[in-house]
C-alpha cells in the first residue's frame, strides 16, 4: 500500500499499543457480551417470552418459537371468513388437519367415534390434484440446438410425449386437497339411532 504519511511504529510492549479499560454493557447469561444491546442480550439469555399481541391473556412462549394461541386465532378468523358452500359429495378434509372423508358413512363413523356432530367439525371441500402436463420442449431445452425447436427431436419422442398428455388430460384426480370453500354439511347424514348415541356418549 502506497501512502503518503509514513506508518508510525507502535511496539507491542508500549502504552499506546493497549491499557486496561472498563467496559459498561449487557451480559446474557451465557456470559456474552452484548454491549447496549440489551434487547439481544434478553432475548439470548431467556428462554421464554410472553405474548407480544396479548401478554396478559396467553401463555409464555418459547424465545425461539411463536405464540400458539395468537396462531390458532388467526387460523380460526381465516375459517370464519372462507366462503360456505352446501356439501354435494365432495372428499372432505378437516381444516388445518390430515383427516379426509370420501364419503358420508366415514364421516358418521367419525363423529360416532369422537362424539360430534358434522356441524361442530370444521370441514372444508376438497379439490382434486392432476398430474401437470409434461412439456417436451422445457424438457429438452439445454440440448435442443440453437436456433432449433421441439421439432429437432425425434418424432417417436414427441408422439410418446403427446401420448403422455393425453393420458394426464384424461386421467382421473391423484390425489385431493383442502381448498377454499367450508362444507355446509347436514347433521342428517347421520341416522337418528346415531344422533342419539353420540347425545348419550356425551352425558356419559
Ligand atoms: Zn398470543
């Protein structure tokens, strides 16, 4: 490095090398120095913290994880403003749960078994998930070469490809998803003797 002033020699033994200085600062119990930094100082050495929206109404919480309540509040305000669709024989799926009903008579058995009825369960209607198309030509597109196109493949690859899509077009639903409509579901798809056992189960 090229420099006009001329760098002044400081041997390690002087006093203007370093001395002994007082330092004033937070300390997190782990013995980190934070300086006035003392919100990060708190924040390390705890390990709970309260609620930042309602301190005084939910439970402390981990410093590394979120308040529960507060979470299950806003998903409960999220259901209360879905829309409402009357339930025509769609797969359910219980909100914010992996419980799915293909049909009326599992959903009874449900509720048999956990003493509800359909109205308390919180149901939404399910869409159905397709395989996406596949496209030969996103597929191919680092060894197609330039200035060519799909069409530099070979043709028994581009009809195997269109055969592929037809399959999917016409395929039926893999799979099933949550989606974002709630399910008016009567609790008459349960049979009067049901209705009173779960009645009975629960004075029990
Ligand atoms: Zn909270």
């Amino acid at each position: 490095m090229s420099n006009n002033i001329e760098a002044k020699v400081i041997l390690m033994d002087s006093p203007e090398a370093a001395s002994i200085q007082t330092l004033t600062g937070w300390v997190d119990r782990h013995g980190r120095f934070w300086g006035d930094d003392e919100y990060q100082a708190r924040w390390c050495g705890a390990t709970h913290r309260k609620c930042k929206n309602k301190p005084d109404e939910h439970p402390i919480h981990s410093t590394h994880g979120y308040c529960e309540e507060c979470y299950r509040e806003s998903r409960q305000a999220k259901f209360a403003e879905m829309e409402r669709a009357v339930w025509a024989g769609e797969p359910l799926v219980i909100f914010d749960g992996d419980q799915y009903f293909f049909d009326a008579e599992s959903l009874a058995d449900y509720c048999r078994e956990n003493s509800v009825f359909p109205k308390e369960l919180q149901l939404l209607i399910c869409e159905a998930n397709y395989p996406s198309e596949f496209d030969i030509e996103q597929h191919c597109q680092e060894i197609i070469p330039d200035g060519g196109d799909c069409y530099s493949l070979p043709q028994e690859i581009l009809d195997a490809a269109d055969a592929l899509n037809k399959a999917i077009k016409e395929s039926s639903a893999v799979s099933w998803s949550g989606g974002d409509q709630v399910a008016i579901v009567s609790d008459d798809i349960l049979t009067d003797e049901q209705k009173a056992e779960i009645l009975a189960e629960r004075a029990a």
